[in-house]
C-alpha cells in the first residue's frame, strides 16, 4: 500500500488509503474520481447549454399557443369551447360549495342559509299608491292615509330601493370570492382547501396571464388605431378601423374570462340606428363590440378609460361630453340628429339610464335620446353575479382598481339580447316611448323596473318627482283623474 502514497505517478487501479469500518468510507479507486471529477465538469456544461436550448424553446411554443387558442380565435371571432367547458365546472364546483354549505349549517343548528346571506330587511308589497288609498275612499281627505306615508317614509329610511341599486348585487350563495365572504369558508375543512386552491389558481394562473393578454390588447389598439388613422377617410379606412376595434375588444373580453352568449343577432342594429341597453359597467362597451362596432356617446373620462377612447378617436367618429355642460348636452342632441341622418354611418350606442346599475333593476331612461327620432334598437345586457361582480361603483373605485377586482374573479359570464327595433308611435311623447323601451328591456334581462333617476347617486331628489307625487295623491282625494282640479287641494 506504500506505492499507492505516491502522488501524481501512482498507478491509475490503485486504492485511496484507509479501511473500510464503522464511520469510515469504503476504498474508493482513483480512476473512478477522476472519472467523477470529469463527469461533473461536463455535466455542467451540458446543463448550461441544455437550459439555454429549453429556455429557446419554450419562448415559441408559449408564442404557438397565444397565436393559436387567443390571437387566431379573436381575429376570427369563433370560439374553440375553452370558456364554456372551464364556465361548466365553475357551475359544478359553486353547486358543491353550496351543498356543503347547507351541510355545515345543518351541523351548528344555529344558523340558516337564508340568514347567512342577506337579501333585504323590508319585505315590500309590490302596491302603488293609487291601490293602497284609492280603494278605501274618493271625494275626501282622510287621516288614515298618513299612515300609507308613514310607511313609506320608514321604509325608505331604513333601506330604499334606489341607493341599493348602487351597490353590489346580493349573491343567493357564496362564490368562493373573498371579497363576498361572510365567513363562509369556516364552514368545513374540504370548503377551506377548495377555498384556498381557489385564492391559488386566479392569483398565480389566471391574473398574471389576463395582466399580460390585457396590456398586449391596450398596447395593440393604441398602435393600430394610430397607424390607421393616417389612412384617407374612404371604405378602406372604415373597414379597417371596424376590424380592430371588434378584434380589439375579442381579446378584451377573453382576457378577462369572458363568455358572452348573443341572441336573436337577426336584430343587431343597422346602419344609421340608435342603439339603446341597460348600463352596468364600461365593459358593456367592450362586449356589444366584440360583436360589432358602434359610434359611441358617452362622458369623457381620464386615465386607462381616457387613453381607449383617444385612441378609438383616432379612426371612428364618437361623441364625448361632459356632464356638467348644458351647452355639450344641446350640442350632443345635434350630432345625433346629423349622425343618424347619414344611413351609411355606424349605429350610435347610448346608455339612456346615464349611470352605472348594478344589473338587478333598469333605472329612469333619459329622453334626449327618444326626442331625435329614428330607429331605436334595444339591447338587454345581463350579467351571471356568481363569477364576478361586474358593477362599476366610480364613486368608491378607479377604473384601474375595478378592471383588477375583474380580472380576480373567476370569469365574466353574460348573455345579451338584441330585441326588435322599435319606432315612436304617433302623439307619443319622448318619455312614455323611453318608458316602453325601457320596460321592454328590464322584462327580457329579468330586471325590475324603476322609475328613479339615475342621477341620485350625486344629487338630491328633484322638486318636480315631489310635486308629482302630490298631485297624484291630489288627484286620489278628489276622485277625478284630471289634473285640472287640482286647485280644489
């Protein structure tokens, strides 16, 4: 073992020294280390050039897929049924949720469903005035009627049905949404473990991809918008400017989740029309374009919204006011007119109710936009509240903190309906034909209808609906059903 000591010459079949025992290594031949040593220093290599080589590769085929499951399908505008299978069982994990919900509270014995989730502290009789005090007695003033204010007064102090319409809708069981949470997710072990999967699955797969598909939209439609606006006005420019816009607003809609389901397309609305829908969010916008394109009037708005409508400036005709200039509104009137004059342009979109709805009910429909004259085609908008809360609160979130609450739900599920158009009949006024369009609309989206105006959610109720309401009670007491008597009050 002595030639083994030597130390660069020794022979390559030799032995380290030691033996083998407890807590010492058995002999291990030279050969085999250096054989090890060089191994390693090739290992490494070959692991730095294989990491180079997968890290080509995987840049290309992430490149394949977006071209060929999003960029492909938008551009086409066909669907490859990704959305509906992942919507379905969506549908079959919230039916287990609520399942083992009703579980848990059958095991505390304390509480109910029902009381888990709130749907309202009054309980109203669906009664108009006239039927509550007409019926009693006609040609007399009776004490007995204050008691019909009375109620009135306590039920909307303690819950009306106005300001409820500018919060978020009231879910009939919980959708694994934290920010929808009472607790619930307490309830059981498997309901905390699909709770937090859940938290896993939107925050660490879906976000980060629906954040980049969103910022390649944005950036996408601020380039091409910009190219095409250098075209000369003609067919050309025009049918450009359609084609991204709707390609546009198809990966707007897919980058948050969306599944948008349209019926009865026969009636989309034509050129040189008016289009009319229920507004409950800027997204109503993104999702009636994806399936065609519009000449928008709206309010002007700054930030991420401000930047999509300069952009979409660019090439399209849209009218952008102010809210609080009368002068734009008379000017808003006049474009309409001249706009729809010209059959060749694109349908202009309205909102009529002026604000955001939190989809349950269709609020006061504005007349201005019934006063014109044309066709006006309706559109029913109704959002499925399970994946997503959709409504748009501007005065509690920016329009940057908004799309981010969107886009960590679970997907954007709605149907939208393009009704019959519809023409003012003759010794109509603007307002009983706003009247007809809207309860046409709230009747196929499954909305209530409410006679408010919208505009309460910054102003104070106008003395004309106070007047109004004196005059019909005026007209009760009486027993005459015109106006002209009302001096007799």
């Amino acid at each position: 073992m002595a030639g083994c000591a030597a130390a660069a010459g020794a022979p390559s079949g030799c032995l380290r020294q030691g033996r083998a025992g407890p807590g010492r290594p058995h002999p291990v031949p030279l050969s085999v280390l250096e054989v090890g040593w060089q191994f390693e220093g090739a290992s490494t290599e070959e692991i730095r050039e294989g990491r180079g080589l997968a890290e080509g590769k995987v840049l290309p085929i992430w490149m394949i897929l977006f071209v060929v499951l999003v960029l492909l399908p938008s551009v086409f505008r066909v669907s490859l049924g990704i959305s509906h299978f992942y919507v379905k069982i969506l549908i079959k994990i919230l039916e287990w949720v609520t399942l083992q919900i009703e579980e848990g509270v059958k095991k505390q014995k304390a509480l109910t469903l029902g009381n888990l989730i709130s749907t309202g502290i009054i309980q109203r009789e669906e009664t108009s005035m006239e039927e509550e005090i007409a019926g009693h007695h006609r040609g007399c003033f009776s004490l007995a009627d204050v008691m019909y204010f009375s109620k009135k007064g306590c039920e909307a102090v303690a819950e009306d049905e106005v300001t409820q319409r500018f919060s978020s809708e009231e879910l009939v069981s919980w959708n694994l949404l934290s920010r929808t949470n009472t607790n619930l997710h307490h309830v059981s072990w498997q309901l905390s473990s699909v709770w937090l999967i859940g938290i896993l699955i939107r925050y660490c797969l879906l976000v980060p991809f629906r954040i980049c598909l969103a910022v390649f939209t944005i950036l996408l439609l601020v380039f091409a918008t910009t190219v095409v606006g250098q075209f000369p006005n003609g067919r050309l420019k025009c049918w450009l400017s359609n084609q991204v816009q709707m390609v546009c607003a198809t990966l707007g809609v897919r980058c948050l989740g969306g599944l948008v389901r349209f019926h009865n397309r026969e009636n989309r609305p034509q050129e040189g029309g008016i289009c009319v829908a229920n507004h409950t969010s800027p997204l109503d916008v993104l999702i009636l374009t994806s399936d065609g394109c519009y000449s928008l009037v709206g309010q002007a708005h700054g930030g991420l919204l401000g930047l999509i409508q300069r952009s979409c400036m660019q090439t399209s005709q849209h009218v952008l006011f102010e809210r609080s200039e009368l002068k734009d509104r008379h000017l808003v009137r006049k474009k309409i007119r001249e706009h729809i004059a010209d059959k060749a342009k694109l349908p202009i979109l309205i909102f009529p109710e002026g604000t955001c709805i939190n989809n349950t009910s269709v609020m006061m429909f504005k007349k201005g936009s019934f006063e014109v004259g044309g066709t006006i085609h309706p559109v029913a908008i109704k959002y499925d509240p399970r994946f997503a809360d959709v409504f748009w609160n501007s005065t509690k979130y920016s329009m940057l903190t908004y799309t981010f609450n969107v886009m960590t739900s679970w997907a954007l599920v709605c149907n939208v309906w393009y009704l019959p158009p519809m023409v003012k009949e003759e010794e109509e006024d603007a307002v009983h034909f706003a009247n007809r369009v809207k309860a046409v609309i709230a009747a196929q989206g499954g909305m209530s209808v409410l006679p408010w105006d919208g505009g309460l959610k910054r102003k104070k109720v106008k003395e004309s609906f106070k007047e109004e309401q004196q005059k019909k009670y005026c007209q009760i007491v009486i027993g005459n059903g015109s106006v002209g008597n009302r001096s007799a009050c």
